[in-house]
C-alpha cells in the first residue's frame, strides 16, 4: 500500500485523475480544487458538468474549510451512521466551482477506509469521487468489472484491494438545509 499512497499522491499533486477503492466502490478522484482535473472527470465519464460528484474527506474537522456553515445535525448523524453516509450541504466554498452543483450545494462523505484516508491525510486536500463508469452505465462492484476505457484514461490505478471482491454498500445520502432540515435522498 505505501507504493500505492506515494504513486497516487503525486499524480494527485500534478493535477492528474486516480482510480481507487472506496469505502463504497472503486471511485475515479482528482484534487477536489483543481478545475481542469474535475473536468478531466467530466470528460472521461461522459457525463454533464451539471451533475455535481462527491467529495471524500478524511476527517470531521475540516468540514468548516469546504461548507459555509455545518448545521450542528450533520456531526451527529456522521457519529451515529454505521454505514458510509453521504450528506449534501448547501454553501460549499474553497472547491473546484465546475465541482459545485448549481444551487452551491456539495456532497461530502468521511471515508472510513484505510487508503483514501491515509491518501487524504497525506494530501490535505479533499478527492473528488464518482463511480468508476461511464455515466449511464452500471457502476462496477469490483476493480474486475471496471471498463478497459476507463482504466485507460485516467493516470494511476491503485493496484491496492483489486483483489477485494467483499460486497460494498452505497452510501446513504442525506441533504441537509441551512437550518438543519434533513431530507433523506437514499437510505
């Protein structure tokens, strides 16, 4: 794994694109701040700028760097989850803009998984991550099922876990309003 992390770290600080595991699937990420490698995703998945991906962060305490204002709920619903959960806040700040969706809402979920969050801590920034596909295709469970096209056109692969073939869950994904109203999008 440390040949993985040091390999990742600088395609990542190069403002190159990963394909990693996740604590859900296998995940294509980028510098959560760097415009052109967020449209670098964009491009490799078909998929419109317009739907806004996720951010994974490491730990709770930097929340208030990347969302105006954490409604005091989201740290209780994090402590209590017990799975991976994804919560959409409204006022992201310091991201990518092209990786803001149109109503300045963002998506961020703490990873619990070992690589991407010693890769995280390593980096200091937050990863972009979006399922390994094309978009409208299915997403793959496992590094096996992940398209040539796909592997191909990103600038590192994680060979980490690609033996893993543990079924994942999705995340929940929860979006939280200003005042702290939860409106439960996936359980």
């Amino acid at each position: 794994m440390h040949n993985d992390l040091k390999k990742a770290l600088e395609v990542l600080q190069n403002g190159g694109i990963i394909l990693y595991p996740t604590d859900t699937i296998w995940g294509i990420g980028c510098d959560a701040t760097n415009e052109e490698a967020v449209s670098r995703i964009y491009q490799l998945k078909k998929r419109e700028d317009s739907k806004s991906m996720l951010v994974l962060m490491e730990n709770i305490n930097f929340l208030s760097r990347y969302v105006e204002e954490v409604p005091e709920i989201a740290y209780d619903l994090i402590e209590v989850s017990d799975k991976p959960l994804t919560i959409i806040y409204p006022g992201a700040k310091n991201l990518a803009k092209n990786l803001v969706a149109a109503d300045g809402s963002i998506g961020i979920r703490l990873t619990s998984e070992d690589f991407t969050r010693q890769l995280i801590q390593r980096f200091k920034k937050p990863l972009v991550s979006t399922s390994a596909n094309i978009s409208g295709e299915v997403s793959p469970a496992f590094f096996d099922e992940i398209s040539p096209e796909i592997i191909d056109a990103v600038d590192y692969v994680v060979e980490y876990r690609q033996d893993d073939t543990t079924p994942k869950s999705p995340s929940s994904i929860i979006r939280l309003g200003v005042g702290g109203e939860i409106d439960i999008l996936r359980k």
